[in-house]
C-alpha cells in the first residue's frame, strides 16, 4: 500500500488516505472485504473514520438505486459491532425511505441525528418537512423545511 505521503506523517494518517483510495476504487464485489479489512485496522478510530466516509459516498450514490437493499444488507453485516457506523447505515435508510416516499415513521424522523435531520429538510417530502418544521431538533433544521415547504406552496 503505496501512499507516496511525506515519510515524517504519522502511519496512521498515511493508512487512512490509502484506504480512502482503495475504497474509492474498489469493485463492488470486493467492497464488503475491504470495508472489513479497513475495519480491522489496529487504529478503530481512524479505521471507522475511513468506513464512514465509504458509507457516505456509497449510500449517496446508490439511496435511489434498485440495488440499495441488497448493498445496504451487505454493509449492514460487516459494520455490525461497530454501533455509529450501524447507525449511520440506519440514517441512510431512512433517507432514503424519506426521500423516495417508501414507508417511514415519524419518530424516526425526529430521534434521527441533526446530519439527517438537516439532509431531509432539504428534500421534497412534504409529510418530513412538515414534521421538521415543526419539531426539528435545530432552529436550522425548522427553518430549512419552512423554507421547502414555502417553496412547494409557491411553486
């Protein structure tokens, strides 16, 4: 694992760029192996730091695909142990249920962290902008689906 980084960085902080770039190449058929691999790393802190940013593009990139499910379950499976990534795969899921109008509860909504809170009262799905206009856990959150409430009423 080459990282062509100054020799003085700390191992670590060389490890972390390195996987950030194996996980952003990987094949998908190889990615649930990486991600435990990166997971087994005797830095966790970093390790998790790595993973949650795969998570993050991932998810992103794949919340509105037919395959969601099937590469949520996967990732699901290999972050079990490792409770802020299960919950980050969580949000994920429920994003994307929010996003696509598929089943969600409201309560979820709101126990969810500011991150999703936030990311969803930038979506289009009046019933969550309501609920966060309403009970949003950040004045930013409530002012931001105000406003795409207002602009779904103007529009």
């Amino acid at each position: 694992m080459h990282t062509g980084h100054d020799p003085c960085e700390p191992a670590e902080h060389a490890r972390f760029a390195a996987y950030l770039v194996e996980l952003e190449q990987v094949a998908e058929a190889d990615e649930t192996e990486l991600v435990g691999g990166v997971l087994a790393d005797p830095d966790p802190v970093m390790a998790r730091a790595a993973v949650v940013r795969h998570l993050d593009r991932r998810a992103a990139e794949l919340v509105r695909e037919p395959h969601w499910e099937d590469w949520a379950e996967a990732m699901g499976r290999v972050v079990t142990g490792h409770p802020f990534l299960v919950r980050r795969l969580q949000e994920w899921s429920l994003f994307r249920a929010v996003a696509l109008r598929l089943p969600w509860q409201r309560d979820d909504l709101l126990a969810a962290s500011d991150r999703l809170q936030l990311k969803a009262a930038g979506g289009t799905n009046p019933e969550a902008l309501r609920a966060l206009a309403e009970d949003g856990r950040t004045k930013r959150i409530r002012n931001t689906a105000r406003e795409g409430l207002r602009g779904r009423a103007e529009g």
